[in-house]
C-alpha cells in the first residue's frame, strides 16, 4: 500500500506565542518548529503499515523552505519520498493550501503511474485549527473522506476506519483510493533513532513550484488573550491554617 502524508510545519506546543505589531502573522523570532501532532500520528501510522504490509510512505507539505526539517524529521522515522511545495512564508488561507496540494499529489502519482492508495491528513493542525484542507482536497480529488480516525485496517481494495465516539467506535468501510483524517492518540509515534537521523540526511527532496490563487477566506487579524494571573495563599505554617481550610471549604460549598 503506497501512503502520502500531508504535514504542516507549526509552533512547538507549549510555546509562548507573540503577535506582529500588524497583528497579521505569529512572531517568530523565538519560537521553535514541530511537525503538527496529529500529523505526527498519521506519519507513525503509514510507516507501521508499510513495515507491516509493504509498500512506500511519500511525506509532503507546504510551507517555507525551513519546513524541509519537517520532512527529513518524516525521513528519519521511515518515510520513503519527501517533497516540498514551497511557500514565501506567509499564511495561505485553506481553499488556496487545498489547491496547490491537490495539484501536488496529482504531479505525484502521475510521476508513480498510480494513485496514493491512501492520503492522510492530521485532523486539524495545531495551530491554526481549520479542520478543512484534508476534505477539501477529497472533495477536488473525488475521493471518500473520514475525519477524526483512530483506527485503521488495510484490506483489498479498501480499509476500514475507526472514528472514536462517546462509549465506543464509528465503523466505516472506504474504499481506496480515499482520504483519511487521524487524529492523535491512533498511536505513540516513535523517536528517529541515529541511523534514521542519518539516512535523513541523505533523501532526496523534491520540490514542487505551484502557483495558487487566494481563496475566499482571508486573516482580518490575530490577537492574543489576556494572560490570566494566578497567587498563592500561605494559609499558615501550623494547626492555626486548618480553621482557615475550613472555611474556604465552606466559602466553596463542599461542607454544608
């Protein structure tokens, strides 16, 4: 089974995130990059299916020429193909992202003579959390689309997907080729080990130049929340604090 992963090149999580003084992009002067989570799984996903079933993993995504980190940490973990549509860095809004990746993956499989007999999409990326590029490439490429997976059984001419629900499991059959959203959790993704880490080195990045025009969405402007400041109380140093834990117990209605 031959598998394309689109990833996206995000903030690590847990980062303090700046905004430009235009308040129209994410400072990111001192920010580190990851490959967005549920991506991560999807990528872990695809290399235990091709070690277990044969077949090749292509990693591509788009972004800025730094997203090639990206693609050679997909390298190290087992991918096969790493291909870059680059970008000038600035934020494409999700019909244009959707555009120039559909006609990326068609240049690709007319390159390999054959569809990608899967896709797979993380379920939103972590930073700007649009849940719509995965579908709207389905939908440009007339392919069966599932989102939120956290299961997936190859099988001939098709696979069977598991979308987790209050109390149990949405069982789908699709048949391939099809597009697949995952969520993260579907698996624990591994570390690339040194000798991954090297052979990354070495793959071959292609490039791929595409021209999208702009969607119908477009940024008005990012803002940051308020920062929510906590304190912390020393109630006392000895048995004198209890009577004062006990009336904050009775302030918060746990003792009546």
């Amino acid at each position: 089974m031959n598998i394309l992963v689109c990833v996206k090149r995000v903030p690590a999580p847990g980062a303090k995130i700046n905004v430009t003084e235009d308040g129209l992009s994410v400072d990111s002067a001192h920010l580190g990059f990851t490959t967005s989570p549920h991506e991560e799984c999807a990528l872990e996903e695809a290399v235990q299916i091709s070690e277990r079933d044969g077949g090749e993993v292509t990693v591509l995504t788009l972004g800025p020429v730094e997203a090639e980190e990206q693609l050679r940490y997909g390298a190290s973990v087992g991918a096969h193909h790493i291909i870059l549509v680059p970008t000038d860095g600035s934020a494409w809004d999700p019909q244009r992202t959707a555009a120039a990746l559909t006609t990326a993956i068609e240049q690709a499989e007319q390159a390999n003579g054959q569809p990608f007999d899967l896709i797979l999409f993380g379920n939103e990326s972590a930073d700007s959390g649009g849940f719509q590029v995965g579908v709207r490439v389905a939908l440009k490429l007339g392919r069966p689309s599932v989102n939120a997976i956290k299961g997936i059984d190859p099988g001939d001419g098709s696979v069977i997907a598991r979308r987790e629900i209050d109390g149990g499991f949405e069982v789908y059959e699709v048949p391939t080729p099809a597009v697949l959203g995952i969520k993260e959790g579907i698996n624990l993704p591994r570390y690339p080990t040194m000798k991954g880490r090297l052979a990354s080195k070495k793959a071959t990045l292609e490039t791929a130049e595409i021209a999208a025009e702009p969607g119908g969405q477009a940024l008005i402007r990012l803002h940051r929340p308020p920062e929510q400041a906590s304190t912390t109380e020393i109630l006392g140093t000895d048995e004198t604090a209890a009577v004062r834990i006990v009336d904050i117990l009775e302030e918060i209605g746990v003792l009546a």
